[in-house]
C-alpha cells in the first residue's frame, strides 16, 4: 500500500457541499453505495450539523473532507455515536478516480485510531453492500470482522441488495494497531 501521497482529513464545511455532491453523483458511488436521493440543502445542513471536533462532547456525527494534492477526493464520517453503549459508526466514500491506491484505507484508518482514542468506545461497526468488494477491503484491511448480512435491506438504483454488517472491537483494533502504524504516515488528522 502506497503511503507516498499525503492526505489530510479536514472538517467538513459548508464550502465543500458541492464537492460531495459531485462524489454522490459518480456512477460508482450510485452503483454501490444506498444514497438516498439528498438536495443540496439537505446535504448542506447535514454538513452544519456534524462536528468536525472529536472534543465536543454533545455531538453524535463528524464528518471530515479527505484532501489529497489540494482536491477534495473523499469524506468519511462517524454517526450514531453512543458514549453509554460505547460505540459508533464509521462510513466512507472515495472518487473513483482514486480508488485501488490504498486512499480509502488510510483516511479510514486515521478515522478509527482517533476513534479508539476515546476510552469509552469499545466498538466501531460499519455497513457495506455485498456486491462493493473495495469497502469490504477497506473493512478486512483495518481488522473488521464480518457479522451478518441483513438480506434485501439496501435500494440501490431500484434494485434490493443485501447489506453486511461489520465489527471491530478495542482488543481487536489494538492487536491490529501496530502492524497499521505504516498506513497512518502521512495521513493528517482528523483533530
């Protein structure tokens, strides 16, 4: 995996709903990815209303811009945070012009290590559909195990798919840690 571009995981902004737009309108994140149809208001005001600070202590959703060579090529974001059950869930989106260098699986990674930074998080889950083979790289590279599949639970481009659910846990996360510290060089933030 290639570390020799350097990324930057920046808050998201009101500024950048135009570029996540055009990430949400690419063939490939419609093809594999459950976006309900989003406004651009409505993608703005979810971009108002996650934190970019993983410090505030009332927030419950982040999301961060990835940065590569001055673009924006990406976003990840953390929701349904829950301090009482210690967990959250992570997702990301690439353009596809920057998939299969290993983009996806740093910025993903920078995600969770500041993630499990929190003593109270136990557990990290994400969902992919079964047929989005590169999430689930991203998935198994960083240790997630494979929980289940919740059949027909996804609608995308009118078709039903079936959703799977992956888990990854501190202990897991922190046997994993080590050998993980590679894909982290040059990646900045998130704060």
């Amino acid at each position: 995996m290639s570390t020799s571009l350097p990324l930057r995981l920046i808050p998201a902004r009101p500024e950048h709903v135009d570029a996540w737009l055009e990430m949400r309108g690419e063939a490939v994140a419609r093809r594999l990815m459950p976006l309900e149809p989003a406004s651009r208001e409505s993608l703005l005001k979810r971009l108002t209303e996650a934190s970019g600070d993983l410090g505030d202590t009332r927030a419950t959703s982040f999301r961060w811009m990835v940065e590569c060579e001055g673009r924006l090529i990406g976003t990840v974001s953390v929701r349904e945070l829950s301090r009482f059950h210690g967990r959250v869930e992570v997702g990301y989106m690439l353009r596809e012009a920057y998939h299969g260098r290993g983009l996806g699986t740093r910025a993903a990674a920078a995600v969770v290590a500041r993630l499990f930074d929190w003593p109270f998080l136990h557990r990290v889950w994400l969902t992919t559909a079964t047929d989005n083979l590169a999430s689930q790289g991203v998935a198994r590279k960083l240790g997630f195990v494979l929980e289940g599949v919740m059949r027909g639970h996804y609608l995308i481009e009118g078709r039903r798919k079936d959703q799977q659910v992956w888990g990854l846990l501190r202990p897991e996360w922190e046997a994993r840690r080590p050998g993980l510290e590679p894909l982290l060089e040059g990646t900045h933030g998130p704060e």
